[in-house]
C-alpha cells in the first residue's frame, strides 16, 4: 500500500478500519475495510502521509495517528524479504 511493491499477505501488516478506530491486525481476520503495508518504516511513513487514510476512506484522528506512528517505530528501516 505505501510502496506499491507486492508481496504476500502474510508478509505484510494489515491496518483495518473499526467503528471504533484503525487498528493493527495481526491475524487478518478482524472484520472491516483494511490495506496491507511491508513491514518496514519508510513504506509506513508514505502510507500515513495520506494514503493509508484513502485506503481504508477514513480520517485518521489523532490517537490512531499515534498507535500506528509508534508501531512504526518498532518497525526496520527496509522490509526483510522472505525466502
């Protein structure tokens, strides 16, 4: 979703739209409109400038802005590819 590269589903991280907020979904089961990003911080820091919002046709409030922005953190700076 940020850097447009695919990958499978499983190597990716997805963020879903809750009535309640964006949360992580590290299962990819929870129900609501989700996007998937590598996981890696510079394709997270393009996702947020905009495009993770118009993905999952939301505004992202502050807090949820915050949760993903310090997930980000614990992320590398490039994905790890499988193999």
């Amino acid at each position: 979703m940020g850097c447009r590269t695919v990958l499978s589903k499983r190597a990716l991280t997805r963020v879903v739209r809750q009535p309640d907020g964006v949360q992580i979904d590290p299962t990819g089961k929870l129900a609501g409109r989700g996007a998937y990003l590598h996981n890696s911080r510079s394709c997270w820091e393009r996702a947020l400038k905009g495009g993770l919002a118009n993905a999952l046709k939301v505004t992202l409030s502050e807090a949820d802005r915050q949760m993903l922005s310090e997930f980000m953190a614990t992320l590398p700076e490039e994905a790890v590819e499988e193999g």
